[in-house]
C-alpha cells in the first residue's frame, strides 16, 4: 500500500511532469561521456529486469489503477474522447472513467505498468523544449538506449518474451480486467473478446505458455509507442482515417444526443470537434526514435518462423508471439507512421535536418536490408537485387513508396543542389529506389492498383485494410484473400479515402518532375564545376612574384561562393560525385536515354562566351543600366550565374585592409595626391603623346579599359571617367608583403655583397625591362592598378 501511494510520485520524479514543469531526470540529455556516475545507474534502474520494472510487477499483481489525464492526450484522440466516441484502438477501450462530481477532467485508468509507459513515452514529447547538449548525438542518449532495451525486450526477435520476475514463482499477472465506463460510448467496431486473453482463460495459470501469458506487454508498449508517437496530426486527418461505418455510428449517436438535448450540446461539441486543429512539430530526436521503433519492427517481423506445410498443424502449433509477429507493421504502424511522414514531408524546414526524416522513411521502405539472410561481404559493392518475396510488402505499402517520392522530388527542387548535404539526400534516395527490380515492383504494383474493377464493390474497400479494427491484434479479422489487385486498392482507399486521386510515379506528370530534377542536377554540377574552378584559379595566383606584388592582384575579391568554399575542395569532389551517381541513378529508374540527358545539358545554360568565362545572368539593358528579368534572379538565387561584382571607385580611397600598414598607407597618399597634384600637366601630356612613351605611360598612369566595364548609370560612368586621369598610385608600398619583399631582396643583395644601392638599382632595373615588355607586347590587356 505504501508503493501504491509513491508509485505516480516517483514515475513524475523520473520522466518529469507531463506539462513540462517538472523536468525529472531528463534522460534525453544524460548522456554517458557528460554524466558518466549518473549514466549507467539511471540505466541499471530503468532496466526491464531493473528496481523500477520490478516495483511495477508487485503493483500489476495487485490489480492497482492509476488516473491518466485524457487532456495530455494527442490532440485527436483528446478531442474524440472528449466527444464520448472511442478510438478505434484497444488500448483505450474500457479504460476511461468520468470524474465525480467537481471533477475536473477526463481520465484514462491504467494499470501500473500502461501508467509507467504513458510516461515513458510521452517524455520524449512534452520535454522537448528543454535544453540538449548539442555536442553528443541523440543516439547516445539515456532515453534513446532504454527505448532499444525495452523493444528489445518485450519484441524479442529469438526467443519468447522473458517473464518478469514474480514474487511468487508460481503465480501469474493477471492481464487488465474490462472495466465498464459510467456512460455509454460510441465504439469503433465490435469488440471482439481478445483471443489471446481467450486462450489465459482457458488454461491453468502453471501450465499456462510464458509467451502467451504476456504477450499483453507487447502489444500494450508497442500501441503506447505508437498511439504517443505517431499520433499528432491533424483532425481532420484523425477523422478522414476512420472507416465509413464508424462514421455512420458516430452519426446515429450524435442524431440521438442532439435529440434528447435539443441539439445545443451535440452541436457545440461537433463544432469544437471540427474547428480544432494540433500544431505539432516533429524534433529531429523525435524522429531517430521512431526510426529506431521501424528498424526494430522489421527486424522483429522477419524473425517469424516459416509456415508449416499443413494448415492444421499451423493452427495448433502458432505461439500468440508468432501471430503478433505476422501483423504488428500492418496493423499498428502502416497507416500512422504514413500520416506521420506525410506530414513531415510537407512541414519540414528546407534544410541539412531533413536528413533524420529521409533514412527513417528509406529504412520503412527497405525491409530486406533487417532479414536475417545478409548478403555476402564480397557482394557488398554490387547492388543487391530485392527477392520477389518482397512484392506483397511493396504492394501493401504502394503510396509509401509513390507518393512520398512525388513529395521527395517536390523538396529536392527547391533546395540547393549544390549544397553537398542536399545532394548527398538526393543521391541516397534515387540509390535505394535503383535497387535491381525494385521500380520493376513498384510499377507491378500500380498496374494493379490501376486495374478496372469487376466484382470487389466500392465500399468495402477500406473494411478490409483497417489496421485496427476490433479489439486487440488477435481479434477476428477478415479471412485472406489472395487478390493481389484488392489488396493494393484496398492499401491505398483505406489510407487516402474513395475520392482520392492517383498519380502514378512512372506517369508523364511525374516523369517531367524527375526530368527537371535532373536539369537542375546538371546545373549544379556545373555550378559546382566553375567554384572549384574558381578556387584553383585563386591557389595557382598565389603565386611567389605575386606574393612578392610583381603582379597585379586585386584588391577586393568580388566572388560570393557559398557553403563549399567553407569545406573545402574534398567536398566539392564528394559533391560532384553523389550528383553524377544520383543522376545516373535515375535515368536507370526511369529509363531516361542520353538524348534526353544531352538536351537537358543544353538547357543548362552552361554555355561560354568567347573569353572562356560564364555568362552573365539573363538581363535587360536600359536607359538606366542592366534590369534583371525573372529567369536572370533564379539563375542568381540558384547560384547558376553571377555578376562579376567588381570595386568601380577610386582605388585610393578603398578602406585600409589587413594586410597594410595604417600609418604608411595615410602618409604615402599624401605623398601621391601631392605628386599628382604638382605633375599632372606633365602626365596628360606624356599619356597623350603616341610613340612607346605615351604608350609606356598610359599603361602605367591610367585605366583605360575600366569605362568599358561600367555600364550602369550615368552618375557611375561619370565617377569612373575621373578616376581614369593619369596619376601616380603608391600605396602598394604600405603592403606587409611587399615591404617583405624589399628585407628579403637586400638580405640576398647583402649575402652576394652588392649592397642596398645595388639592389634598389637591380630592382629598378628589373622592373623597368618588366614594364617595357608588357607595354610593347599586351597594352591594354591587363591593366596595373598602380
């Protein structure tokens, strides 16, 4: 009696107060490199066969209830509860009980170990907000190990379940009584007595199988795990997923309420039910742990036994862990973890994040990848080819597969390509969907979704697939049928409803998305191509007479670049690489020819003008200079082309950078501007004379070529024809590297014994014959700033 009363303290101790107050231990943050006391004694405590578990064993044999808020509840599953109409899941069902009389809310009676799961469970939402250590992946986490040990446990994929550890060996615990709810409420279905709690009934508690005395634990952690995780979505969503004759019940009860109480309560609380809508957003954490619940499913679904040849010895010799085996993906995560990606699919940032979302949803897909057969280690580098055992799993999750790539395909369009995290998720989903015979499967499967129908009535297609109808998992479902086109309908009416609209993923809507895909895949090689051109361009500058000022540089760089000028060359290599595979990948999923690939390349816009150098973005010259037109601003969004922005005002009066000495840059601009001042007759004079002279000056004193490069507005034009008198420049005499330069030059003269005068003459000298033969061979190809 004394654990009974501190049981609920101590779970809210644990896994914090489900309002977020309380944060309890938060095990989504105790990680062990951070917390290495706390870390395994927190784990150790929580285990299956730990204190907490046992203390939760002695409470269950004691048929003890604790209250649950109904208001803490996804909000779907609140507002039907609220509305009196149960949802179809078992795990409700019996369980809620109304408050006396000054109550204040609905709540849900559990036993202890549902109690402890709820709280488990829902931590992972309701503590979101609080702060993680961002150094230490979220796989390394406390809560991230006991939801794989709990999985691992209770959904073993060898062996039977453990028992847990009685007090008295041979006693058993009894599975959860049916409790009879105060008020009627409207149900989703019949409740068929469960076939398993049939089975307990029926046989002795000692010679009662362990595997079926508690498989409930399997069943209720994996329905709290799921009913938790992937149940925030919309309500309208909520409601769209029900089964029509669920609807039609839900009517009849409302008709009847509104009657009795003259329509004012029924009416109100149908327009709550309807206007209400759940903002949910989905952590990156959140969704690692749905993937890990997904690997683990398929791990625990392959491991089932194959069937016996006879139906008969079938039937006596199936354990309840085996059937559960055989129906836990289509029957309680299908059709939630569906909606769960759909939303995530259309409410996720456009970002690097988006990575968690893909590989959860490319792991749902690849089943194959957790079956115990592996590949041998010499056949890794080959694709393997997906066995047609798998077709019925493809054809029962067909819009797993086709309408989330559509929704895949409508992301990557508008991300940047050149981004390598971007291409990097391009490249794995267009990999996995090129597994040998994997398109083969998928377009069998619409072609049989596709087929006219002849027998099979409309309405009942989503009688059938409705993973939850009835009670518990082993209640009377429909007899098997063999019709692989029923099926695949019968998937995707009872995910999307009658009217929904199919658009095929090898039809010509969807081929002309995954056709521009690939034109901006082209696109973004190139742009990728031309910024590690750039960059090799900018390292073989640096060169040693350019460092030593012997060549012209410029002085303020006018390329952007982007996020691979960070990381450096490597990664514009692994780039170029996924996006070459990826579209190599599709043209074999969609059996694209190389004429198409070579018309996309013209389209690329990746043509050059007579200088070698990319064209500029697509503009309109006016009076008042270039205008851009639409296609000119997404080329420049999309990182495709790009002015080349360069510094059009006077060269002196640029800001002091670092790589200049503040004092000398100040005193010899005083000394040019008084230069320039006391001999600028004599300048023009000499720049306008056309022997070698005038030639020798003009190429040295001025800047002839840099009125040709202006064409924007009068007011620029007229700056820049100013700056272009003749005038001598010495501020390349403030550069650390040039006064470098000059100690390094006499510290050689003065090793050879020629002294600074010799040295200044040599220098002269050199850089006279220098400006002798660029003047008479190249004048005007490369202007010298100084």
């Amino acid at each position: 009696k004394e654990l009974h009363g501190i049981f609920p303290w101590l779970v809210e101790s644990i896994f914090g107060s489900l309002d977020g107050i309380i944060v309890g231990w938060n095990l989504r943050c105790l990680q062990g490199k951070t917390n290495p006391a706390e870390y395994p004694v927190a784990l150790d405590f929580l285990h299956p066969s730990g204190p907490m578990m046992k203390l939760v064993y002695k409470l269950q044999a004691e048929e003890y209830r604790y209250d649950f808020p109904v208001s803490y509840l996804p909000g779907p599953v609140k507002a039907s509860i609220q509305e009196q109409v149960l949802p179809e899941c078992s795990l409700y069902h019996n369980k809620v009980q109304f408050p006396s009389s000054g109550g204040l809310g609905l709540n849900l009676a559990l036993n202890p170990f549902e109690y402890y799961m709820f709280y488990f469970a829902i931590s992972l939402i309701t503590q979101r907000n609080a702060a993680v250590n961002h150094h230490v992946s979220p796989s390394n986490s406390a809560y991230f190990i006991l939801v794989d040990t709990y999985l691992r446990c209770f959904l073993p994929t060898e062996g039977n379940v453990l028992p847990p550890p009685y007090s008295n060996p041979g006693g058993a615990i009894p599975s959860p009584t049916p409790r009879s709810p105060p008020v009627p409420f409207t149900s989703y279905g019949m409740h068929h007595t469960s076939l398993l709690k049939r089975h307990i009934a029926h046989q002795p508690s000692v010679n009662a199988d362990p595997a079926s005395q508690e498989i409930w634990r399997s069943e209720t952690l994996l329905q709290i795990f799921v009913e938790m995780w992937l149940h925030h979505y919309s309500l309208e969503m909520y409601q769209k997923m029900q089964s029509p004759h669920v609807k039609l019940e839900v009517l009849h009860y409302r008709l009847s309420i509104s009657s009795k109480h003259h329509g004012s309560p029924a009416q109100s609380s149908y327009q709550a039910l309807h206007a209400y809508q759940e903002s949910f957003k989905p952590t990156e954490e959140h969704v690692l742990v749905v993937r890990l619940l997904v690997k683990h499913l398929h791990a625990f679904s392959n491991s089932l036994k194959p069937e016996p040849l006879s139906p008969s010895a079938h039937s006596h010799t199936a354990s309840p862990l085996e059937e559960f085996k055989r129906v836990v993906i289509p029957r309680f995560v299908q059709e939630k973890l569906y909606i769960f990606l759909q939303h995530c699919f259309g409410h996720w940032p456009l970002d690097a994040s988006f990575r968690a979302v893909l590989e959860m949803w490319l792991s749902y897909l690849q089943p194959w990848r957790y079956a115990p057969e592996k590949p041998p280690q010499s056949a890794e580098s080959l694709p393997r080819s997906v066995s047609e055992k798998w077709a019925a799993f493809i054809q029962e999750n067909l819009l797993m597969y086709t309408k989330l790539f559509v929704g895949f395909l409508n992301r990557a369009l508008r991300t940047d390509l050149v981004s390598p995290k971007h291409a990097l998720m391009v490249f794995r989903v267009a990999k996995v969907f090129a597994q040998p015979n994997l398109a083969e499967m998928i377009q069998k499967g619409e072609q049989l979704f596709l087929e006219p129908e002849l027998v099979i009535p409309h309405r009942q297609h989503r009688l059938f697939m409705s993973p939850t109808l009835g009670g518990s998992f082993l209640s009377s479902w429909p007899p098997t049928i063999t019709d692989a086109s029923f099926k695949v309908k019968s998937h995707v009416y009872s995910l999307e409803g009658q009217d929904f609209q199919y658009k095929q993923m090898f039809g010509t809507e969807v081929r002309n998305l995954v056709l521009k895909l690939a034109q901006l895949i082209c696109q973004a090689q190139q742009t990728a191509k031309s910024i590690s051109d750039h960059s090799a361009e900018t390292t073989a500058s640096q060169s040693f007479f350019s460092w030593l000022r012997f060549t012209p540089s410029e002085t303020n760089g006018s390329y952007t670049g982007n996020d691979l000028d960070e990381i450096g060359q490597d990664s514009i290599r692994k780039t170029d690489e996924y996006l070459e595979k990826a579209l190599e990948y599709l043209c074999q999923i969609f059996k694209l020819s190389e004429a198409q690939l070579n018309q996309m390349m013209m389209k690329c816009g990746t043509a050059q003008d007579e200088n070698g150098k990319k064209q500029l973005p697509d503009c309109i010259e006016s009076e008042d200079g270039l205008i851009l037109t639409p296609l000119g601003r997404y080329q420049i969004i999309n990182g495709l082309r790009r002015f080349e922005v360069q510094y059009q005002g006077d060269t002196e009066l640029q800001p002091i950078r670092s790589y200049e000495n503040t004092t000398l840059v100040r005193l010899l601009f005083r000394l040019s501007s008084a230069l320039n001042e006391r001999f600028a007759d004599q300048m023009e004079a000499l720049c306008s004379r056309e022997d070698f002279v005038g030639r020798l000056c003009r190429y040295h004193l001025t800047n002839p070529h840099l009125l040709q490069k202006v064409r924007y507005s009068p007011v620029v034009r007229e700056r820049t024809r100013q700056n272009c008198s003749p005038r001598i420049s010495l501020r390349f005499l403030a550069s650390y590297r040039t006064l470098i330069s000059l100690l390094l030059l006499y510290f050689i003269a003065s090793w050879f014994y020629i002294g600074p005068v010799g040295c200044t003459f040599i220098i002269l000298v050199a850089y006279f014959l220098y400006a002798v033969i660029m003047t008479f061979f190249f004048e005007g190809w490369k202007p010298h700033e100084h």
